[in-house]
C-alpha cells in the first residue's frame, strides 16, 4: 500500500474556546511571543494546558503521563468541547475536540506543539525512552524518518509473508522427493527382469517395445494432468475472491440531492465501473479454471484407454511368459510415478530460485531499514553536539548506539513462547551478541554451530531455537529496534554526573534547559518552577526564555514572578476561581495596570508584601 505522507506547518496557538465542565465560556487569543498564566492553585491553569495537549493530540513525553493527561483533560472537560484556532501569515486551521472523542477533527495539517507538565519536567530525564523522545524532537526531519522507517518495516513483513508462502508451497511440492533414487534403483532392478523375461519368448520383444511406448505416453499424460491441477487450484481461488468481493458489495453510499452537492460525485462512476470489472474478471478467472478441468478430464480419459491398452498387452505378455506382465505393470507404475517426481523437481527448483529471489530483496529492505536508522543516529549525534555547544559546560548530551534492547528482547520472547524451551536466559544470551540480522541469517542457513559458539549456549539448543524461529517467522524479530542511548549529564563541581543521579532539582535544571532550547515549534510548560532555586531562574531559564521568544511562541503557567517580569511577557492572563468554575479574571499585556496589579497580588503576595521585601533587600545592601 502506497503511503501519503502529509506535511504538517509551524504554527501559532491563535485562540482557545472551552465549552463545559470547570472551564466553560474560556476563550483567550495568545501572542505569538510569550504568554504566561498565573494564579492561585486550583484555578485551572494545569487545566488549560491538559486541554491544549488534548484539542491538538500532543503527546506526552513518558508512558506514565499520558492516561493521567487524558483523564484530566475529559474530567475538566465533562461533556463539553474544546476549540483552537493555529495560523501562519497564510492560514488559519481549526482544531476541535469533544469529550469522548478518540482524535482532534481539524480542518487542515499542522505541527503539534511541545507539551511539557511539571511531572514530565521531574521525571523525563530518568527513563531511556523519555530521554529519547526528549532528543528526537530537535530531529529535522522527524517525521520523514519515522515515516521512511515505517515503510522499510511494512516492506519487511510484506516480504516475510511472501517468504512463508513460498517456503511452505516449495515444502509441499518437495513432498516425497526424497524417494527418487530408491525409485530409479527399483526401475533399473525392473528392467533387468523385463529383459531375462524379453529373452524367453521371441513374441515378446515386439510386445515390450509396444508397452514401452504405451507407458511414455501414459507417464507424459499423467505429467500434464499434474500440471492442469495444480493450475486450477490459484485460478479458482481468484475467482471465488473476486466473485465474493463483487457480490458482498452494496454500492457506494447514496446522497440526497436536497443535502447540496454529492462529495463522492467524481469517484462514485468510476467505482460501479471497477466492480463490474472485478466481476467480469472473476468469470474470466472462472473461465480459465473450467477449460483447465475439462482439459485434465480428456487427458484422464486418454491416459484411462491408454493403461486399459497397456493391461491387454500386459496380459498378452503374460501368457507368452509367466510373470513378464507383472514384472512390465509395476515397471509402468514405477516409471510413471518417477515422471511425477521429476515434473515436480523442476517446479521445487524454480521456487528454490523465486525464494532465492526473496531473500535477496528481504535482505536489501533490511539494509535499506538499517540506513534509515543510522540517519536517525547521525541526526542525533548532531543534535546532542548542537545542544552541548549552547549548554556548555554545564550540560552534556551525548549519544550511544544500539543502548536500548528492550524491543529486541520482547520480540524474541514473544517468539519463543510455546516453543517449550526456558527462554529467559536465552533471550539475554543472544539480544547481547547477536543482531536481529544476523539471527536471520543464521535461520536461513541453519547454522546452530556458529549461533552456540557467538551466544555461547549449547548447540542442541541452538538447533531447537532456530527450528522454532523457523516455523513460526522471524519478520517481528529483524524489524525490532535496538534503540540509541541518549545520555544527559550536569557539571557538579569538577565531573559530570548522569540525570539518572541526579537530585529532583538537578534534573529539572538539565531537563529544562534543554526543553528551553526549541525554537521552530510552539512550547508549552506548566509550571517549571517547581524544585528550582529563584537564582537559576533569574538567569539561566529567564536567558533562555528570552532568546526564544523571535524563534517560537512560548506558553507558560507559573507561580514565580521572576518568569512574566524579567521574560517579558506579551501576554499574561490571570486565572481564578469561584469554587465551582475557572475563569479568566484579566487577559491584557504586561505594561497593563491589571496585569501589573494581579502580578503584584497573585505573585508577590501584595503590594505591602512587595514593597517591605524592596525595603528589606534596600537596608540589607551587600
């Protein structure tokens, strides 16, 4: 199946409309620059950002958040919906979700935003995946890749089941072949007979050239007939699919005129006139079949008076020489079968070539797979460098290849269960030495030798794995990725410590900054704040904030002041509550009295607070 790729835009959060549930009547136009919600704990800010993530189906950037994000989102949501509108200084495109609804319906492509929550924030840096996806985001050209990567993979499985197909006919075909050479032995044995009995009787010669001759023809026949069954079998079942595809077809939906114009009048002809094709080809596959049948019965029927022709001339010899017609029925039994045999070597060798064939075209789409995956890596490589560069010395980012073998390991358990094997340490054994390629190659070639000696386990073992991985394919195992390491690290004092190590306040500096660094989609954080000292994000997040702001639009909940002030926020709006619903109390820009006084009152604890901590800081000078 051909696949689309559709090209999605950067751009804006114009306008977000709530309707129902704790934030009914919301509708707030955003700046392209910084926009910043504040407020007292429980007026909803977390709340506009879990919609914005479910409106635009954003994804969470840890498996832990994304249930806890959509049942926030659909609890602040109730009934209601969610609306907004994205732009460029082109286009407008128009986002909206339903409580229930499994995707957004939009009414044009564009580019999901970043969503990040503050548990994400704290927690993104201590899973391997979460430090990946982290990564993968400043990829140019993501979504190309796992687009090239999907195909390869599609084309993988496409060929695996091809492969299975043509092994398990070539396995049927070989059925019995083996029995050649005891069957030429047993005509050899024949014909020394036939000729001591040929020696006894002077009629009989002429008779034995006569049967001899009776017999090519019947072993020829039988060979043709051979050939005419085999053929009716696919050309029936061609027939059979299309004829049950075309009758199961109830036509193309009908529109009323009275509903305006009918959106399927372009396509609605040409497809009538494809089923009607389908059916016409059912029957001509149809027609194939019977003519193919009718042909095997007249041979049947030639071959039947030809073996009635060799029984009398059969019996005739046996008269002449007691014995010689038995001996001459099994020699025609025997050279008929051993015709059979040999038509069906033939076709057994033409699969063996067309699986040849197959495996060289699997093997190119594997390494076609392979140089989509260390594209990705170099991409990768050049990012951590880039993001090492603006962080340094800070913060470091690096990236190792094949780190992750997680979806290796589940692959290979996945085959090997009901294999009666005890596969836990096996599947260690060999995700650690040997590739999902090379595994392939080594089922191909049955080559459980070398497999025991490189995994370093028993080779009848190795022989049992490689039977079952054989019966039961191999396509889940060689697509499986054995994903990069991304590793994250922080300057603590003179060495770099991994983010793994790091304490909940370290993580956050080093996952922050670097979520800080995107520039070409929009961002949207919930409070960042949480475990980081005032004096990191008066410089370092309140730098980075700013340096972003012509890049990309920003859209943060906050609590610390620090953020609208010194980022200079062109947009605040502060949320409250009733107890029973949120709502937006002031939307304006920073200059804007309101918004200075609710940063004031909100953030500041006041402007008598303020001011005594000014006068405070004014008599404590240092």
């Amino acid at each position: 199946m051909r696949t689309v790729t559709r090209k999605e835009k950067s751009v804006d959060i114009e306008r977000l409309q709530i309707e129902g549930g704790f934030l009914d009547g919301f509708d707030v136009k955003f700046s392209d620059g910084l926009n910043v919600l504040i407020g007292a704990r429980g007026t909803g800010k977390t709340s506009v950002i879990e919609l914005i993530r479910f409106a635009l189906g954003a994804r969470n950037h840890t498996s832990e958040a994304s249930e806890r994000s959509e049942e926030h989102a659909e609890a602040v949501l109730a009934d209601g919906a969610v609306s907004i509108s994205l732009g460029d200084l082109l286009e407008t495109v128009t986002v909206t979700r339903a409580a229930g609804e499994e995707l957004p319906q939009a009414s044009g492509y564009y580019q999901k935003p970043l969503v990040f929550s503050q548990t994400e924030i704290e927690n993104l840096g201590l899973s391997e995946g979460g430090r990946l996806r982290l990564l993968d985001g400043f990829v140019s050209e993501g979504a190309k890749l796992v687009s090239d990567e999907a195909s390869a993979v599609a084309g993988i499985r496409s060929i695996f089941k091809e492969i299975a197909a043509a092994e398990a006919d070539r396995s049927n075909l070989a059925h019995g072949l083996d029995a050649v050479g005891a069957l030429k032995e047993k005509i050899k044995v024949l014909k020394e007979e036939a000729v001591k009995h040929q020696a006894l009787s002077a009629d009989l010669e002429g008779k034995q050239k006569q049967l001899a001759a009776v017999t090519e023809t019947i072993s020829a026949t039988a060979v043709r007939e051979g050939v005419l069954e085999r053929f009716v079998e696919p050309t029936q079942k061609w027939a059979d699919l299309l004829s049950g595809l075309a009758e199961d077809d109830f036509g193309v939906e009908e529109w009323d005129p009275f509903d305006g114009d009918d959106p399927l009048s372009e396509v609605r002809p040409t497809y009538v006139k494809l089923v009607a094709e389908a059916r016409a080809l059912a029957q001509r596959f149809d027609t194939l079949a019977v003519k193919a049948m009718s042909d095997r019965e007249t041979l049947a029927k030639a071959r039947i008076a030809d073996e009635n022709k060799a029984r009398s001339i059969r019996s005739e010899v046996e008269q002449s020489v007691a014995g010689a017609g038995t001996v001459s029925r099994q020699l025609t039994q025997a050279q008929t079968e051993l015709a059979q045999l040999m038509s069906r070597r033939k076709i057994v060798e033409e699969r063996d070539h067309r699986l040849t064939l197959l495996r060289t075209r699997r093997d190119e789409r594997i390494k076609l797979l392979d140089t989509v995956r260390a594209e990705r890596f170099s991409r990768r490589v050049a990012v951590a460098k880039s993001l090492s560069e603006a962080l340094s010395p800070q913060i470091q980012v690096t990236v190792e290849r094949y780190g992750q073998y997680a979806e290796y390991s589940k692959a290979l358990t996945e085959a090997l269960r009901g294999s009666g094997m005890r596969y836990t340490d096996l599947v260690t054994s060999i995700t650690q030495s040997v590739s999902p390629q090379e595994l392939v190659r080594f089922i191909d070639s049955n080559d459980f030798v070398s497999l025991s000696e490189i995994a370093s386990i028993a080779q009848d073992r190795a022989a049992r794995l490689l039977g079952h991985l054989r019966e039961n394919g191999a396509a889940d195992i060689v697509v499986a990725s054995i994903e990069d390491n991304v590793r994250m690290s922080l300057l603590d004092g003179l060495d770099y410590k991994d983010v793994e190590n790091l304490s909940a306040g370290q993580r956050c500096t080093v996952i922050l900054s670097i979520v800080l660094q995107h520039t070409s989609r929009t961002l949207i954080i919930d409070q960042p704040e949480d475990h980081l000292d005032n004096a990191y994000i008066a410089t370092t997040v309140i730098k980075a904030i700013r340096n972003r702001k012509a890049h990309g639009q920003l859209i943060i909940s906050t609590h610390n002041a620090n953020i609208p002030v010194l980022g200079g926020a062109d947009l605040v709006v502060e949320m409250t509550s009733d107890g029973r619903n949120g709502y937006v109390q002031i939307c304006e820009q920073l200059t804007n009295p309101n918004a200075v006084n609710a940063i004031t009152n909100v953030m500041e604890g006041g402007r008598e607070a303020f001011a005594n901590r000014a006068a405070f800081y004014g008599e404590h000078e240092l």
